[in-house]
C-alpha cells in the first residue's frame, strides 16, 4: 500500500507544476495588453505603465515566472489591481460560503441518490424502480440555474418559507445560516443525487447478479446485510468516482448558483474578477480551483487502494 501512494504522490508532483505554469502564462495568452485592457479607454501611458510595472509586466517572462513561482509557494499570490486587497485575504474572505455549500450539497446528494439507488436496484422493474428513474433523469437533466429560479420563485417568493437570495454566516445564528443555505444546497445536489442514482442502480444491479450474493441469500442473510454489507460494498469503486466527479463539479457549480442566489462566495469572485479583468485574482482562483480538481482525484485514487487491494497491485 506504502508503494502505491508513493506512486500516486509522485505522479502528482508533474502535474502540479504544469498547472502552475499554465496558470501563469493565462495573464499572457489572453488576448490583448493586459495593462492596456486594465487601464481602460481613458488610461494614459503613463497610467499603463504604472498598472505593467506592479504587475511585474516589464520583466522578462522567465524572471516573472520565477518570482510568481516563489511568492505562490509562500502563498503569496499577489494582490487585486481593483481593490488593492492581497488576494489570499479575498479567498479567505469568499471561501467559508462556498465550502459550507458544496459540503452540504454532497452530503445531501450522497444521503439521497446512494439509498435511493439502492433501493431502485432492489425493485428493479417495479414501480419502485421506474420512479427513482424518472427522477433521476429529471434531476440530471434540469439545469441547476433553471431549478434555482424555480426554487426561489416558489419558497422564496410564493411561500415565502426561505429567503430567496443572499447567505448568513454562521455566527448570525444556526438558524438564519441554516435558511440561507437550503435552496442553494438543493439546487446543485440534487443534480450529483440523480447521477448517483443511475450509477448506484446500474453498478449494484450487475453486483446483484453475482454467485456470492445469491450465496448469502442461501445462507439466510437479511435483505439489508446482503444488499449493505456485500452487495453495495463491492459495488461502491465507480460510486465512488462520481462522488468525487461530484465534488469537483461543485467548484465550477458554485459559480452559477452564487451568481443566482448573490452568495458572496468563491464562483461570485470568480465572476466579478472576469469582469473586471482583475488578472492576477482571475490567476489565484485558477491556481486553487486546479489544485483542488487535482487534490479530489489524488484522494480518489488513494481510496480505491482501500476499498479494492487488487488497485494496489
């Protein structure tokens, strides 16, 4: 086991330092003087020269590599040309939201679509089965956008049971965070909840069919030992790889559902940097969002050494 993380580790190393450099040459590949775009139509040269020199434009590309390189790796990434805040207090300031969102959506989506699959699987060709199909379907299929208008429209503005947009932290109380947080959470898991449900379904149906299982039944097992303990653990390898398709398909979900629910969040920075053209912001939430694309299937992969030893080999 020792070989086989030490394997995955070293094949992350490459990795990362590709990332690294691509993140950086984004402020170079972008169409267009990034000084000149950030000075705006009215910037003078002397204004555009300024806004190049701070951002380290006037050095030569290897120079401006090493030294993003060394600041990234003390984590310093620099600081927002608009605001003039340093970037990592901006990440700091947003990421709360976003963790406590895409957290709770996974949980949600986990608690829903794996129980759900299980027992469509279960009662396969029942009404029972067909049921949990047609939502799975819906549920992958609805745009998280398109559900989280719908949602606001009839809990937020109807009913008036939840608030429709913004987010309260936590040290406002457990229960106003606890009503900002439950249409966005439902908006984006329940997407990762109906492909969970397919993908439960369809791996534990073959895993259904196997001589160990019908040996179990033989043995007089309960239903729920031989479905649980047997069944679903031998099954749970692809299960698995959605749920971690599902936590890094929250990073880029975020940015829609903040947009929507004006959730000061990371994918609302997201957002607001690319319309401002605010470069080096747009350049540390790439670096993070890649770093955690890569950290999710690092940790997926070490998780299959434990729940298959035949990976190991």
């Amino acid at each position: 086991m020792k070989r086989y993380i030490v394997q995955r580790l070293l094949a992350f190393i490459p990795v990362v330092v590709f990332v690294g450099v691509f993140t950086f040459s984004l402020i170079h590949l972008a169409p267009g003087d990034p000084a000149a775009l950030l000075g705006g139509q009215t910037g003078t040269r002397e204004e555009i020269d300024k806004i190049r020199e701070r951002l380290g434009l006037d050095k030569p590309m290897v120079e401006q590599l090493w030294i993003w390189t060394k600041n990234t790796l003390r984590g310093d990434l620099g600081e927002s040309v608009m605001s003039r805040i340093p970037i990592r207090e901006l990440i700091a300031q947003r990421l709360p939201p976003s963790l406590w969102i895409g957290g709770l959506a996974e949980v949600f989506a986990v608690m829903v679509g794996v129980p759900l699959g299980v027992l469509a699987a279960w009662k396969a060709n029942t009404w029972i089965d067909r049921t949990a199909m047609v939502f799975a379907v819906l549920a992958f299929s609805v745009p998280s956008f398109y559900l989280a208008y719908n949602l606001i429209f009839l809990f937020g503005v109807k009913l008036q049971w939840l608030p429709a947009i913004g987010y309260a932290p936590l040290s406002a109380g457990i229960g106003p965070w606890i009503h900002a947080l439950i249409l966005p959470v439902v908006s984006i898991g329940l997407i990762i909840a109906g492909l969970l449900t397919r993908i439960t379904r369809a791996t534990l149906l073959e895993v259904l069919r196997e001589d160990y299982v019908r040996t179990a039944r033989a043995k007089g097992l309960a239903e729920g030992v031989v479905l649980f303990r047997h069944a679903l653990k031998n099954a749970f390898a692809p299960i698995l790889t959605v749920i971690g398709l599902g936590i890094a398909g929250l990073i880029t979900g975020l940015v829609v559902t903040e947009t929507v629910f004006a959730i000061p969040g990371i994918g609302r920075l997201v957002v607001d940097s690319i319309q401002r053209r605010d470069y080096p912001v747009i350049q540390g939430l790439m670096l993070l969002i890649a770093l955690s694309y890569m950290t999710i299937n690092l940790v997926i992969d070490l998780l299959y050494g434990y729940i298959d030893p035949r990976i190991r080999y």
